[in-house]
C-alpha cells in the first residue's frame, strides 16, 4: 500500500455512501423494499476493504470515484438478485449514471461556484462532510432533503414516496435545510 493510498480511510465515507445508497435504493422499486442502505454500505465498505490493495488513484476525489464505483456494482448485484435478472449493461449503466449524478449534486450543494480544480477537490472533501450532517438531521428531514436535492425529485415525487402531503413534505425542507445550514456553519463549511 502506498503512502498517498494510506491517507484515505474507508470508513472516512461511511456517511457519504449511506446519502448515496438511500438516494438510490429510494428509486429503487423492487430492491427497496428486500435492502437497507447501512447494510448496502457495510456491504461497499468490506468490499473496498477487502480490494483496497487495487485502489491505484492518489486524490480523495479517486477514492471516492472507486467507492462509487463499487456501491454501484453492489447495488447492481441486488437489482440482478432480487429481480431475478441476468447481466444488463444498460442497467449498469444507469445505475452508475444515477449514483455519479447524485453525487455530483453533493458536490455542488455546500458551494455551487466552485470552478477551479482546487475548489472542485474541496468540493468533494465537503460532500464527504455533508453526508456527515445530513445523517445528524431527524429521518423525515434527511430523506426529504436528499430525495429533493441529490435524488432530483421533485416536490410531489418526495410526497407519495414519504406518503406525506406536499405542504408537509414542503415543511420538511424548510426545516431540514435549516437544520443542515445550522450544522454546516458550525463545521466552518458555509459562507455566513
């Protein structure tokens, strides 16, 4: 194991594919309802454990790339498994689509301005530290806020899947993100 690999811990991301795998297994269908996200993450994370030897990249953005990568094929995995499908590329493919857009919505919601590629590296380290703060928000506010603002669903879309009334889901957000801007002026990750 290298030095720069050593510096990049698994566990570090716990929080971060746990957002990712609650985003996705909520979009889900099937797989939803026979898999929870903490065991998915365990799952990623004894997998990356176990191949950590086979990481080969030098920045955290490539750690978390390779994580994503193996949530996704895990994921697929339980698609293939509880669907009862074969091997699909498209599938694969969309799922890996889906969990790479997710992500860049993590990235993008602490600090959208961020162009640079040192700002875009510091975008991922506070993705990493927003995962952390969403899993400090009450259940109800932290699916909604994910579902709305990483999952890309729309307002409607968050009420039937939390079975709520939109004005309800609506106050979720309200107070979910202001929770989460609380939280993350705390942590030194906002501007004001």
């Amino acid at each position: 194991m290298t030095q720069t690999s050593a510096t990049f811990q698994v566990e570090d991301y716990r929080s971060y594919l746990a957002v990712l795998a609650r985003v996705q297994l909520a979009k889900a269908g099937i797989v939803r309802r026979k898999l929870d996200a903490s065991d998915l993450v365990q799952d990623v994370l004894l997998q990356a454990h176990a191949a950590r030897s086979q990481f080969r990249g030098t920045s955290a953005g490539e750690f978390a790339a390779w994580l994503r990568r193996i949530l996704t094929n895990t994921l697929v995995d339980a698609q293939r498994r509880y669907g009862r499908q074969k091997r699909d590329a498209a599938l694969e493919a969309s799922c890996h689509a889906a969990i790479e857009d997710s992500a860049s919505k993590m990235t993008e919601l602490p600090a959208r301005d961020q162009t640079s590629p040192s700002g875009y590296a510091a975008a991922r380290e506070r993705a990493v530290m927003l995962a952390a703060a969403l899993n400090e928000l009450p259940e109800d506010q932290r699916t909604a806020v994910e579902l709305r603002y990483i999952g890309d669903c729309s307002l409607e879309e968050v009420a039937a899947f939390m079975d709520r009334t939109t004005p309800s889901v609506a106050g979720l957000l309200r107070r979910g993100l202001e929770d989460l801007r609380g939280r993350l002026a705390q942590s030194g990750l906002t501007r004001g």
